[in-house]
C-alpha cells in the first residue's frame, strides 16, 4: 500500500480525499502522496491551537524542557531514516541530510531546551515608592509558521520550537513538496509528549496556498506569523499581516557576496566558495551568488576555485538535483542573459543537456555587472557571479549594491581588515574565511533589507514573548 501522508491536527492524523502527488526531483516519478488541507482543515488546526493554549502557557518550564529533550533524542535516533526521506523529497545529499540537517536540527532542540526556564522579567524602580512594577513576558497565543522545503529539519524545527518554547501553540504550514520529511517534526513532538493542539502540522495544493494563508492569518487566535522563504512570498504575507495588524518574523531570500582580498588564504577561500555557491545545488537562501575578488589576485583564485569545484563536485559525477526543473530552466536564463551581454564562463557549459530536466551542474560567470539580470537576480541554484574589483572600497560597493542582506563572507588573513569590512557589508551576517553559509542555534540568524526582520536561534524565544506591565499598592495581602 502507498504512503500518504497525513494532516496532524489536534494530536491525530487527518485523512483528506484531495490528495497530492509528491515526486522525488532524483528520479522524477511520484514516490508517495499527502492529504491537502482545505480552508476548513486549516482553521480545526488554528482552534485546536487556540483549545490547547492556556494549559500550555501554565506548563512549568522543567516538563517542558523535558519534552524538548526527549525530541531531540528521538530525532537524533531517526537521523538515517528521516535523513533519506529528505534524499528523496528534496533531492538531499545524505551528506547533507543525514550529515548536516538532521543533526543541526537535534542540537537546535537541545539548545532551546536550555533556555526554556531563561524567560525572566524585571522588577523597576518606580517614581512613586508606595507601587510596585512588574515587567513580565508572556506568550502571544497560537503561531502561524511557515518553512521551505530547502533546509527540511534546520529550517522546519526551528520556526516552531521557540514559539513553543516560550508558551505559545503552532499552526505548522509545512511545503507540499516535502510533506513526509517534514511531518516528522509533528510526529516526533507527538512521541516525546507535546500535549494535543500544541502543534499541528498541515500541507496543500499549490492552487490553495493563496486562500487558506490568507484566511488563517485573518484568523483572531493568529496572533504572531514566522515565514522563511522567498522575498516575493514574503511581501504577500507581510502585507495581509500589517493588514491585520499582526507581527511577522522573515527571513526571506538572499544574494550572499563572498569578498576574497589579496591577503587571503586562496586555497581556503576557494573551497569556501564552492561550497558556499554550490551546496545542496545552491538552493539555500545563504547561497554564495556573487564571489568578489581583487584583480591583483583574481588569475590565481580563479585557478584554484576550479580545482576545488572539480575536487567537490566532479565532472565525471552525476549533475547536481534541483528541486524541479522551473529552477534549472530559472538559472540557464540568467546565464544566456549575462553571456549574451558580455559575461564569459569560465567554468561549466550553459548548453549542457542532463540526464533529466532537474539537473544541474556548477556554472562560475565572470564579467557580471549591472544592467545584466544575473548581477540583481537570486539564483537560488548552482550559477555564481565572479565580479573583479580593484579594492576592498569597491568590494564593499558592489556587496551592498543589492536589494538583499541575509549572508556574506570576507577570506583575509588580517583579521582587523576583516572585522573593518564586515562592519561596512549590509548582511545580517558575516563570516570571516568561512562559507556564507552558516547556521548554529547559538548565533541569532536573519537578514536585512529585502532579506527580512527579526531574529531565529540564540534571541529567538525573545521573539515569542510579549511585555506586560503590571503595578500594584504595596501592603496588598495576598489573597488566601
């Protein structure tokens, strides 16, 4: 029998008829299906949400801690199993599945789980010593979150665990294009013991998407709303939640630059750069896009960023996998684009025909400038720009010259240069000679710009919190 993966919806799984078709982008046929939510399946999941929030909110911080660390061991034995349901949904590497996802995602609930009993308010002097104040934080309600399909377990775990964390109850709107890998967060809280209607998990038809976000987030127990994801998407949510006047954590899409200065180690910018550019085909929002290199150095680089591609990534390999074709057809545009106005390859074939349309192996430009779609455009898949400059003044220029500013990177092996720089690059992050991508639950994580607001990882239960103000007569007894 086929799977088809549920709804989770108040602690059960929910069956729909209207099923959707999950194909494996490494093969190209359907591997299983998923229940689609209609309106009426995602608005049970949002009053489930509401139903179970005030016992959740009383819940004294040590049993939640409990729950989380008993999530994190079983994800942490799952690695294997639920790392290949990402192979196949998402086109994952077990490298980066089982080697980098999943673990990420287990220390994640770790390090949440330390700083459940860490929400603390304040007791202020006030103007008038007869009262007393207190400054306390409490949870919103019921959360929206939205993740991608892109980073499964990273990106999946962590829009719902600090909202949990911090009292509030989720509504998980998870991508239909990998609706098993990521039910598994529903399931795993399920078996530590979340209580029913803390959080529930719901996918749909592409066709839904635009009616059932909407209607949710209108929804009065909606109170707060995370999305990763693109800048496009982003705008939409962003705009139907200030209608509503609810607030929004985003971190959206990126075009990370990669500044190798004429001090830097190049063999190690090199593989940073590869990596940063082609990891998971490039199609993660912190991506290297654009690699900028001083002219004086640029000859070397260059040599030495191809031997590492080829070292990582072999041509005598199979291509790198896409999530669908619409993303190889995407980036095979911007290329003929960049090279039909003087940009030159000088690594990889534009016109190369793969095994099958979601294929793609790593492309490096040169000469990508402005009035080029390549030089603004995220990519969001294995092409990278290579910008020469003739100093660190103009590689600043042209990093921040960019509607984005999620990641960067600086390779120098003069650490106050570096620091000096990163200052001046408008990037929520900036990594000195290491890859623009980056995550750790123990670093705050998101962007700028167009990139988006509000902080995950080590802040992120600040997120969730509201402040309350409260004063009172001093020599009030407490009541019996």
């Amino acid at each position: 029998m086929s799977i088809i993966v549920p709804l989770q919806i108040n602690g059960k799984e929910v069956h729909t008829s209207k099923l959707i078709d999950v194909t494996s982008p490494s093969t190209g046929k359907v591997i299983h299906k998923a229940s689609g939510a209609s309106v009426s399946d995602a608005l049970k999941a949002v009053e489930a949400a509401e139903s179970a929030f005030e016992s959740w909110a009383d819940l004294p911080p040590d049993q939640k801690r409990n729950i989380f660390l008993r999530a994190a061991d079983i994800l942490e034995r799952r690695t294997e199993e639920v790392g290949k349901w990402e192979e196949e949904e998402a086109g994952a590497t077990p490298l980066y599945a089982s080697g980098f996802d999943v673990p990420t995602a287990v220390s994640g609930l770790r390090d949440v789980a330390g700083k459940i009993s860490g929400i603390v308010g304040t007791v202020p002097a006030l103007s008038d010593p007869s009262r007393t104040g207190l400054i306390m934080k409490v949870p919103y309600g019921v959360v929206l979150a939205i993740a991608p399909w892109n980073a499964t377990f990273i990106l999946g775990f962590r829009s719902v665990t600090y909202a949990i964390a911090a009292g509030n109850t989720v509504v998980f709107k998870v991508s239909e294009l990998a609706p098993r890998s990521m039910g598994v967060i529903g399931t795993v809280f399920r078996e530590a013991g979340l209580p029913d209607g803390v959080l529930n998990v719901i996918q749909h038809h592409p066709e839904d998407a635009a009616e059932i976000t909407k209607k949710m987030i209108e929804h009065p127990a909606i109170k707060k709303i995370n999305f990763t994801g693109s800048t496009a998407v982003g705008r939409i949510i962003a705009k139907l939640a200030g209608e509503n006047l609810k607030p929004v954590l985003m971190e959206l899409g990126g075009k990370a630059p990669a500044i190798v200065l004429d001090d830097a180690d190049l063999a190690l910018a090199a593989q940073g750069c590869a990596l940063g550019a082609f990891m998971h085909s490039g199609q993660i929002c912190m991506s290297t896009d654009r690699i900028i290199v001083q002219k004086s150095i640029s000859g070397k680089f260059v040599e030495q960023l191809k031997g590492a591609i080829e070292a990582i990534f072999p041509s005598s390999g199979e291509a790198l996998v896409m999530v669908s074709p619409a993303g190889v057809k995407k980036n095979k545009a911007l290329l003929k684009d960049a090279t039909s106005k003087g940009a030159e390859v000088i690594f990889g074939d534009i016109n190369a025909e793969e095994a099958a349309p979601e294929r793609m192996r790593p492309v490096v430009v040169r000469g990508v400038k402005n009035g080029m779609d390549m030089y603004y455009t995220e990519g969001f898949g294995p092409t990278v720009s290579l910008i020469e400059v003739e100093d660190e003044k103009e590689a600043i220029r042209i990093a921040n010259d960019t509607e984005y500013g999620l990641a960067s990177a600086v390779f120098t092996n003069d650490l106050a240069r570096g620091l000096r720089i990163a200052r001046k690059i408008e990037t929520g992050a900036v990594h000195i000679n290491a890859m623009s991508v980056h995550d750790e639950p123990s670093l705050p994580h998101g962007g700028v710009k167009a990139s988006g607001w509000g902080r995950f990882g080590t802040s992120g239960i600040e997120e969730w919190v509201n402040t309350k103000t409260i004063t009172f007569q001093n020599g009030l007894m407490a009541g019996k």
